[in-house]
C-alpha cells in the first residue's frame, strides 16, 4: 500500500508538471502568434499611410502634366496677325513709279510696324517675284545703329531711319522705294504721315539739300 500510495502522488505529480507545462508552452505560442499579428497590423497601417501620400503624388504630377500641355496647345495656338506688305509691281510699276501692291504675311509678334518694314527689306518671296512683285529697297554696308533702321511713332507720325547704305539708281528707285515703305506703314491706324531718313538722318529721296520732310514734321 505505501508502494501503491507513493506511486500515485508520484503520477499526480508529473501529470501537475505536465499540465503546466503545456500551459506555460500555449502561452509561448499565443505570444508568438501575438507578436506575429503585431508585425502584420503595423505593417499594414504604415501601408495605408503611406498609400494616399503615393496617390497624391501620382496627382500632383498628372495635374502638372496637364497644365504643361495647355500652356504649350496656348502657346501654338497663339493668333497669327495679318499684315500687309507693298511692294513695287511689274507692269504697272514700269509706267507709275509710286504703284505698290500689298502681298500679306503673318506673324506672332505684337510689333507689327517693324515685322512690316522688316519684310520689305528681306524683299517678295520667289513665287511673287514670279507673278510680277519687285523688291524696293536693298540695304549695303555695315549699320551705325544696330539694325537695319530704326523706327519710332509719335503724334501720328512715323519716323524710319535707315541704318545701312541704301544705292538708288535715281528718282525712279527712290519712288519705288519711298511709296512701298509709306504706304506699308500707312496701313496702322495712327500712323498719318511717314518720314523716311537715310543713315546720315537726311530726307531720304530729297535732292534739295534742304531735308524738307523734317520742315514738315507734324
């Protein structure tokens, strides 16, 4: 009977130990998987932190791409001026040296007066010089003011300087060239009258010595 006595409490015993042991082990596994769920929560709430900032990136740059694109459509869409350049015109000019006829050209610019003279010294393009357009003025030698001419518009008054040397042939190219540079600069509204100076800032065209179109000015 003590034999059987000892037995028993020494089987109570181990079955206690055991029963703490698997106690003690599903706490371990429970901490495991509690540390595991842990990791995965924090993963997944860093995710959705970080998800929008992403997407409001990725926004900002479609938004900025857009804007890009508008300004650029703008800016090749921007609206083209007409302008009218005179130019002298075979045969009429042969038998009136102050016939011009205008031949239009387009521009983005918003000084239009100086695209306008500019396109009567770079002079008719070879399909006008075919049906007839001359050109009516060419320009030699280096300028004295940095440019072909120099123009400003004052009290409805134009004033063209020529900065280069310009050969004339006699009256019959300075009316050519005199009527072509008048009547493309007539065209704006507040211009009335036209002065044209050579590169000495005399009348071009006056052979009197006395710079009349200065006597003139209004």
């Amino acid at each position: 009977m003590p034999h059987n006595r000892q037995s028993t409490l020494l089987c109570s015993s181990l079955l206690s130990t055991l029963i703490l042991l698997g106690a003690f082990g599903d706490g371990r596994v429970e901490s495991a998987e509690s540390s595991k769920l842990s990791k995965l929560a924090t993963i997944s709430t860093t995710q959705s932190i970080q998800s929008p900032s992403i997407t409001h990136s990725s926004a900002e740059s479609s938004i900025s791409q857009l804007q890009i694109g508008q300004l650029s459509s703008q800016a090749n869409t921007a609206t083209l001026n007409k302008v009218k350049v005179f130019f002298p015109k075979n045969p009429q000019s042969n038998n009136n040296l102050s016939y011009v006829e205008p031949v239009v050209r387009t521009t983005r610019t918003q000084n239009l007066a100086r695209f306008a003279v500019e396109q009567i010294i770079a002079g008719p393009t070879r399909a006008e010089r075919q049906k007839g357009w001359v050109p009516a003025i060419q320009l030699k030698g280096s300028s004295n003011c940095g440019s072909d001419f120099k123009l400003s518009m004052s009290n409805g008054v134009a004033k063209l300087q020529l900065c280069r040397i310009m050969p004339s042939g006699g009256i019959g190219d300075d009316a050519r060239a005199t009527s072509s540079l008048t009547a493309t600069l007539k065209q704006f509204t507040n211009v009335k009258s036209v002065i044209i100076l050579d590169k000495d800032g005399n009348c071009f065209g006056d052979m009197s010595g006395d710079n009349r179109c200065l006597s003139n000015q209004r």
